[in-house]
C-alpha cells in the first residue's frame, strides 16, 4: 500500500473507479447512437476504455496504487504475503468499498451526461461460457499488473500494458472482459448496452475472484520474488 493517508488512497480509488465506469458506460451509450454496427460499436467501447484506464492508473497510481479492482487489491495483498489482520483488513474493506461506492457513482454519472434514466439492467450475461470468459479475462488482467509490479516495471508501462490488455479483452473474450466486481456491480444500474442483469453478477463475481486466485498461483511461480530493477 502507498505511505499516504488512507483517507487520500480512498479517495482516489473512488475518484479512480467512478472514471472508470463512466468511460466503459458513457462510451457504450455513446458507439450506441452514433453507429448501428455492433462491431464499431464494440471496437469504440474498446478504444475509449482502454485509453481511459491507462490515463487513470498513470495519475492515480502515485497516491493509492490506482487498484481500480476489488480483485487487484485482494490478489496483491495476498502477494505482498502480509496478514489480513488490524491495519491492513481496514484497506482492504475501504479500498473495496471506495472501490464499489465509486463504480456505482460513475454509473449514475454516465446516465445522467447521456440523459439515460437509471434503472435495473435486464441484459442476462450468466451462460457457462461467459463464466469462463470472466476467470480468464480477470486472471490476465491481475497476472500483469501483478507480474509487472513484482518485475519492478514502472506505472507507465504497467497502464500502457493493463490499457492494451483490457482493450484486447474486449475483443476475445465473450464477456467483454469486466474483469471488476466494482465494475460489475456498478454496471447492474444502466439499461444500456453497457449493462448486466443482477441476476448475473453472482456468477460474474466468482468467475473473477477464481480468476484473481489463478493469477495470484501464476505469479507466485512465473515472479517468485520481486526483482530489483
């Protein structure tokens, strides 16, 4: 965890996440009425997504880590091998929860620029293979940030890696690569094409927390230990 105040890493989680969510809906809403080609739609979702990550975790990385993810935060708690106890059980429940209060705001603020009325998401995504899609598009995303921090690489090579990533993911995987339950959740409150049935998130969230322990035994094994650089 960084050396500032909690209070200032919460904050930008939140600030982080909301950003996040507001490019990954704005944009959907935005492909949706300016194109009625699915594909443009997709691959401009997936520009403005990928760029808008990388700009976040270029700024905000200094003050919290730019985590963006409850699974980022708990896969590389999990690899700094510190006990989930006093202090650091505290982060852990506040980054989550700036995390997921941030995702849902920025939801909200995506409807609000586009004049969308927010209510409850009726896109059903829960099929077997999208459930696959979502532990292989989480454990990728968690094994670079996590590879590359333990390599010693520096934020901006880490955003200009989880950017193209995440904008690749869009594209192979069957689920669009949420890879976030913050995003998850945050994505239930906009009818849009951007959006995902409640009744979905659950197996969403477990496809990515299995992703996120994927990711972690991965990175144990290809980093062992962090290199100095």
């Amino acid at each position: 965890m960084s050396t500032h105040p909690l209070g200032r890493r919460v904050l930008a989680e939140f600030l982080g996440t909301g950003l996040l969510v507001a490019v990954a809906v704005g944009s959907a809403i935005a492909a949706g009425r300016l194109s009625p080609d699915p594909g443009v739609q997709l691959l401009a979702s997936a520009v403005a997504t990928a760029m808008g990550l990388g700009v976040l975790i270029v700024l905000l990385a200094p003050v919290s880590g730019a985590h963006l993810n409850p699974v980022v935060t708990l896969a590389l708690t999990a690899l700094e091998g510190r006990s989930p106890a006093g202090m650091l059980k505290r982060e852990l429940v506040a980054y989550a929860s700036a995390q997921i209060a941030g995702g849902i705001g920025g939801a909200l603020l995506a409807n609000a620029m586009f004049a969308v009325l927010t209510s409850l998401s009726t896109t059903d995504r829960a099929t077997p293979a999208t459930f696959l899609a979502e532990v292989v598009a989480t454990a990728g995303l968690v094994l670079v940030i996590a590879g590359l921090s333990r390599a010693g690489r520096p934020a901006t090579v880490i955003a200009t890696a989880v950017g193209c990533y995440i904008g690749a993911a869009y594209w192979f995987t069957s689920s669009t690569s949420f890879a976030n339950p913050a995003v998850t959740i945050a994505r239930t409150l906009t009818e849009t094409p951007a959006g995902i049935a409640p009744a979905s998130v659950l197996p969403w969230l477990l496809a990515q927390l299995l992703g996120g322990a994927i990711a972690v035994g991965l990175t144990m094994v290809l980093f062992p230990a962090r290199d100095a650089q």
